[in-house]
C-alpha cells in the first residue's frame, strides 16, 4: 500500500505517516497508538473520509510494524546463532563432498547397482542435512542439526524430554519437507549456490516453508520474545 501523505484537518488530527515509515519500531509504535486513541475517541463525530483515512493509516503502519519487527528478529537470531550455523555448515559440507566423491567413484566404476542405490541414499541425506543448514528460517530460533547428545537421556525431567521431542519433530519435518523441495528446485536456497557459495544475500523465513512444526515455532517465539526484542 503506498503511503499516506497526511495534512492538517480542521478537526485538529494529523495523519502524516510518510515521516515514520523506515524510522523504527518505537516511532511506529507511537504512530499507530496515537492514531488508535484518535480513532476510538473521534469515531462518532469524524467525517467519513477522515475516519476512512486514518483507518488506512493505520493500515499501512501496522504491516511497516510487522516488516520491521521481523528484520529486528532476523538480524538478533542471525547473530546469536552464526558460530553454531558456521560450524554446523562446514562439518555438512564436508560430509556432503566425502559422500558425493564416494557416489561418484561407485557410478564411474561401475560397481554394481545395490552398492550404488545405498550410496545414493547416503548422499540425499547429506544434501539434506547441508540444505537444512542454509535454508533453516532465519526468523527463528535454529534447531541444531547435530545437537550434543553427551547426556543421558534418562536423567532428563519431563519438562526436558518433551522440549527435546519437539525440537526432533521440527528438525525431522523440515529435513524432510527440504528433501522433497530440493527434488522440485523449489527451496529458497538451492545446493548448486551453496557449493559454489553465492548465498550471502538470501535470508529464507519461517513463511518460505509449510512444515507445520515449523510455523508453530514461529508462533512461539514470537510471543516468547517480542517483549525482549521490541519494547
């Protein structure tokens, strides 16, 4: 929606957005509360343009909030989680090139085809694992994709063991919604630009994916962390 260049009415309100589109989310904020309590306490008496007027106002502030909440989280999780997303990268793709030279010695030798077909198998779920790496949405907390599993199990409180159950599910159904993507060229980052390593510009989203765990999660941390990262 394009902006809404605002002039002063007779009735005293002024719906000048144009000054705080782009200017944070504090500013945004102020905007919509104020033209909210203007709205609520005028609502009666104002002409039907003015109210349809602030109304889009109010409109347009309120996606501008949406957009500019979520670059906050995308710039806070991208930080928090780069060492492990960094690691976690090089020890995929490592496995992913010993796993392809492996296969491809197999088809150029002309082993025989069950050798080759479990070799294939083992290469998928190394393509896979490095796609889940690079495509993992960056608007959410990021589900390791070799979590530490130095501790036991069987001394985890039920509180601990249902988290773990969760973050599992989440890390299986977007491996496994990523695995059928990589088959229809359709992910936001594909394997060819993370061999070749032109992915810098490319942020995927929770919203590029329609793993339903995925989406949860998305949910979560939204009420988990807005007072955090917006207040």
């Amino acid at each position: 929606m394009a902006p809404i260049r605002g002039k002063k009415r007779s009735n005293g309100t002024s719906i000048e957005v144009a000054n705080v589109l782009g200017a944070g989310t504090s500013k945004l904020k102020k905007k919509i509360r104020d033209i909210e309590r203007f709205i609520t306490k005028k609502r009666d008496s104002l002409p039907a343009d003015v109210l349809l007027e602030n109304e889009r106002a109010l409109e347009t502030l309120k996606v501008e909030l949406k957009n500019a909440e979520n670059v906050q989280r995308v710039k806070k999780l991208s930080k928090k989680y780069h060492m492990i997303r960094f690691f976690e990268k090089k020890k995929a793709l490592r496995r992913y090139k010993k796993t392809k030279k492996e296969y491809d010695e197999l088809v150029s030798s002309d082993a025989e085809k069950k050798e080759i077909k479990k070799s294939r198998k083992k290469l998928t779920h190394a393509e896979t694992d490095l796609l889940y790496v690079v495509n993992f949405p960056r608007d959410v907390k990021y589900v390791a994709l070799f979590p530490n599993e130095d501790g036991d199990e069987g001394e985890l409180d039920d509180n601990k063991k249902r988290g773990a159950q969760q973050t599992s599910e989440i890390r299986n159904a977007l491996k496994k919604e990523i695995e059928q993507m990589n088959k229809t060229n359709t992910l936001p980052i594909s394997l060819e630009e993370v061999v070749e390593g032109s992915v810098v510009d490319k942020t995927p989203l929770a919203s590029n994916f329609e793993t339903t765990r995925v989406q949860e999660l998305t949910k979560e941390e939204q009420e988990e962390e807005e007072d955090e990262l917006f207040e």
